[in-house]
C-alpha cells in the first residue's frame, strides 16, 4: 500500500499512521486482528513489533521467481478489517480468502514492497512472518 496504489492509499511514510509515526526502514500495516484495536482506536499493541516476512508463493498458490526472499519490517499502520478482505480475519486462528492468519500490507513509500517482492512480478503473496527483535532491523522513528 502506499501513495499511487489501486486503492487510492496516501502516502504510508507519514506520521499520520494509527501508531503516530511511520520509520525510516521498512515498515508495514498489520491486519486489524494482529493490530490489536480497530479503526480510530490509536496505536494498537503491535505498533512497533518487527516481523521478518518471507515469500513462498504468490496469491494463486504457485512458487515466486524469488522464494525465500525476506526483510524485516516494523508495525506502524492498521489494516482494518471492515471493507477489506484481506485483513478481515477472526482472530488470530481465522483465515483471510488465500488461507492467511495474518496480513502485511508492506508500504510501498518505504521501499519494503520492493524489497520483499523484487522482480517476481507479484504484489500480493503468501509466505511466514515471525515477530523479531527490532535492534538493528530498521530505520529510527519518525514523529
């Protein structure tokens, strides 16, 4: 997501974010049931978690050209689930349309879309996040 997607996103490098700043690293908006609160509600409890997330497959279920590929990104925005499917999951056992526990909306403005997708020619994946230490991982805060 990010300033010139299909859905009209604004630019996701702002401190304008649900958690109040956004990073100079990679950083990401996690569905509302990963989030912690929903829309309006402020930062969520995972507002500055660092995740590694890995691409296995791509929406259809079929190997990337660049499976395996990772990077690290922090937990600064929501992805509500009201209106959006892919982050309307129940709980953190329910399942989004492509099977998924959890979604990662990398921001494009960051640079993490790219990193993460490179030149496979998808915008929307499948793969693993595991939450990981930040030090090190990212840029600093923005406020």
């Amino acid at each position: 997501y990010g300033a010139g997607d299909s859905f009209g996103s604004p630019n996701c490098q702002t401190a304008t974010t649900a958690c109040g700043y956004y990073t100079t690293g990679f950083n990401a908006a996690a569905s509302q049931n990963l989030f912690g609160v929903g829309p309006g509600a402020g930062a969520g409890p995972d507002c500055g978690l660092c995740y590694r997330l890995t691409i296995e497959t791509d929406s259809s279920g079929k190997a990337v050209s660049n499976a395996g590929n990772s990077i690290v990104v922090e937990i600064t925005n929501l992805c509500p689930a009201q209106g959006n499917p892919l982050c309307a999951q129940n709980g953190l056992s329910g399942t989004n349309q492509y099977g998924a526990n959890v979604n990662f909306d990398t921001c494009k403005d960051s640079g993490a879309s790219a990193a993460l997708f490179g030149n496979s020619g998808v915008g929307l994946g499948l793969g693993t996040a595991v939450q990981v230490p930040c030090t090190g991982q990212v840029g600093t805060k923005v406020t």
